[in-house]
C-alpha cells in the first residue's frame, strides 16, 4: 500500500469515527444514561488514565504516548455486561461517550499545558470502545450467544480475544498515524518506506495491547461479580505502573539531554563545525532506517552519532574543520577510544559506547552501529570540505564524497551502507525524505 492510498484509508476511517462520536453523544443526550453511576465510575477511570498519560522520550512526529489506564477502563465498560450480578450492559452509544467524555476530561489538563497528544488519540479511542461494544453485544444475556457462551471459561477467552483484536487494530491504525506523520515520502519506493516505517512504528505499539487487554477483561469479569469496588482493586496496579513508565521516560529524557549536551561540547571548544552533530545524527538515522534498523537500534544509532566527535576534546589542537577521517589511524583510534571512555563514565548505554570506540577499526570488526556513523560521519567531512573550499557544487561534493566512500570499501565502509547512504541522499536531493533528512543538507 502506498503512502497515498494509506492516507485516504486514515482519513476516511477518522472520519468514520468522528461521525460514531457525534451519533453516540447525540443519543446518549437525548436517551439518557442508564446506570449513571457505573458509566460515572468508568468515566473516572478513563480521566484519571489520560491525565497520567506518559509521553515517551524518544518521541518523532505523532508525539508517542501511553495511557494503558484509560484504554482499559473504556474497554473494559465496553466488555462489561453486568456489575454486581445485575445486568447493565452500557450500550454502544453510552460506552463510546462515556470513553469520548472522559478521555477529554482527563485531556483537558494536558491541553491547557500546551502537552497533549494528537487529536487522533480519543478518536482511535471511541472508535475501539465502539467496535468492542457492537461485538460483545451477542455475549450478554439477551444476546444471540448468550446462551452458547455462557459465563466460564469460553465466555472469559472470547472477551479477551475481543479485547486483543480491538488493541491490535488500534496499534495498527496508531502506527500507520504516525508513519504518515513522519512527513512524505518520494513517489518512487515510497511504499516499501512506508511500509517500514508501519512496521516499526507496530512492533512498539504491539507490546502494550497483551497487557491492556488482560486488563480491561479482568475490569468486566470483576465488576460483575463484585461491583464497582473491584474498580479501586484493579486500576490501582495499572496506575503505578503508568506512573512508573512517566518516571523512566523523564531519566530517559534527561539521559538524552545529557549526551546532547556532551555533543555540543567539541562544538562550543571549536573542535568541530556548527550542527555537525546534529547533521551526522539525523543522516545516521535515515540511512539506519533504510537498512532496516527499528526502535532501540535506532536510538543507539543516533546518541552514537551526536556523541562520535567527544574524544577530540584529548587534541591538543583542532583538526582543520573537525574532520577526523584525514588524520593517521594511531590518533583516530586514541580519538575513538577516549570517546568510548567518556560515554562510559556518563552512563551511556554499551551499544553507544562501544559503537564509538570502534570507529577507527575496520568494518568487518565493526557493529552495524558502527559502521553506519562511520559512513555518514566520513561523508559529512568530504561534503562539508568541499563547501568550505567552494569550488564544487552541493550535486558535485556529493557525487564525490560517495565515490570516494565506494572506493574505501575494502576496509573503511561496508558496501551496503554506503548504498543505502547513496538512496538518502538521492531522496533529499530529489525534495523527498523527512524534514530531518532536508534540514541535514538544507
């Protein structure tokens, strides 16, 4: 599926869930609300879960967060189809506005702060309440499988295996967002880039929805035989966890801004140019993206790019132009080697560090990591030479920096890489790839 016909399917399924929110409030209000303090209870449930949503710190475009608490106690008023042992299934106009309703109550603080998510967020929630909530009609008592399926374990596994197709496709409609947000794609191959981008963007989505499903069964099963109560006993695990998840995502966070920082450190002492960083970061993480690197390796890819240049700081004097792919393998390798010991001492992860100390070793001993921000840090120094210099165009510094780069491929650059930095660098050219990619050669 290309980008373009992904997004006339998104759009056209939030609009589809726009006019379910509309019908559903418009017949909850002019109905009434059944049980209001049951919907009053879930509806809390589902404020609170918004309110402590977490924004997690390796965020792009979309803005990545989680809010396990309030997915669950809208699904779990969907799935529920008795409280205390009287039935009082909630319908599928009150539980999609009890979840829309509340879900922007618990927003509300988040949007007067300037933080909250994207609107697609309560959207992709009313429109998974209301999916469960048409599918678990003919479970409840008066329901055409309500007699079939009676209370036990088979009524217990098809709620849960509800509630898993439900978080499944709201994860796959969440990831196929957030591609689209990514920015566009140049027509040529851009089906397989997107497609990509869908995956990884899936593969993270995926890991909550086992454990969101689990909780909004457990939420129905519970209140239906114990009342209301079992709200307290139930959310009150999930809430610490979310709580704790915002408590790892702010040291994530600050760990990210202390190795920005220490990027920034050979800059500010004149050791390498304005951005450089910065511009090698970005590349390394489209040319990682090309070769199919997702979600923690890319995240190791781009803090071993900024971080790359800190063992500099041991020369005496600067390189010309920071370029350190020019001087002899003796004092790349010291260069390398202090960098590693650096990000060790400031906590870095294992990957990074030992990414960066291997970048004056030969490929073939070299992670992928390694290799990627060796590639792009060697052509970022030929392009940048060249355009200080100013006796090539920006079309001919790179057509020359990848060609020499393809003639160090017997020891200095894996083949591989380099091509994939060629097709990056032929989209940016071309006006595609993401807004990072264009900012990184603007």
């Amino acid at each position: 599926m290309t980008r373009r016909t992904a997004a006339r399917l998104v759009a056209a399924v939030y609009g589809a869930s726009a006019l379910m929110a509309g019908a559903a409030l418009g017949i909850t209000l002019w109905r009434g609300v059944t049980r209001p303090g049951v919907a009053l209870a879930f509806g809390l449930v589902v404020a609170v879960g918004e309110l402590a949503r977490v924004r997690l710190p390796e965020a792009r475009p979309g803005v990545r967060t989680t809010g396990l608490l309030s997915g669950a106690g809208a699904l779990g008023y969907a799935l529920c189809g008795q409280v205390g042992g009287t039935p009082a299934g909630p319908g599928v106009a009150q539980a999609v506005a009890v979840a829309l309703v509340g879900s922007l109550v618990g927003l509300a603080p988040h949007v007067a702060l300037g933080q909250a998510p994207p609107p697609q967020a309560p959207a992709r929630l009313a429109l998974g309440v209301g999916f469960a909530a048409v599918c678990c009609q003919p479970l409840y008592a008066g329901g055409w499988l309500g007699g079939p399926v009676e209370p036990g374990g088979l009524f217990t596994l098809s709620l849960l295996a509800l509630a898993l197709l439900v978080g499944c496709l709201d994860a796959l409609l969440a990831a196929a967002t957030a591609a689209l947000a990514a920015g566009p794609e140049p027509a040529a191959g851009s089906a397989g880039s997107y497609g990509r981008a869908v995956r990884e963007e899936l593969c993270i989505r995926l890991g909550t929805v086992p454990a969101l499903a689990a909780t909004a069964v457990l939420l129905a099963l519970a209140v239906a035989v114990a009342g209301l109560w079992a709200l307290l006993l139930c959310c009150a695990p999930l809430l610490v966890i979310q709580f704790a998840l915002r408590r790892r995502a702010s040291v994530r966070a600050a760990h990210r801004c202390t190795l920005a920082s220490l990027a920034r450190a050979p800059e500010v002492a004149g050791y390498t140019p304005y951005g450089h960083a910065r511009r090698v970061a970005e590349l390394s993480r489209a040319v990682g993206r090309e070769l199919g690197l997702t979600g923690g390796e890319l995240t190791a890819l781009e803090y071993a790019a900024l971080t790359h240049d800190v063992g500099q700081l041991s020369l005496a004097d600067p390189v010309p132009g920071g370029a350190t792919t020019a001087l002899a393998p003796g004092r790349q390798r010291r260069i390398a080697l202090l960098g590693g010991v650096v990000l060790r001492q400031a906590g870095a992860r294992w990957r990074v560090a030992s990414a960066v100390e291997a970048q004056a070793d030969p490929y073939r001993e070299q992670s992928v990591t390694a290799r990627v921000v060796r590639t792009v840090n060697a052509y970022e120094d030929l392009v940048t030479g060249s355009h200080t210099t100013g006796r090539e165009t920006a079309e001919a510094a790179r057509e020359r920096a990848l060609h020499q780069l393809r003639t160090a491929t017997g020891r200095d650059h894996e083949p591989r890489v380099v091509e994939a930095l060629s097709r990056v660098v032929a989209r940016v050219a071309d006006g595609g790839g993401t807004g990072r990619e264009r900012l990184t050669h603007g």
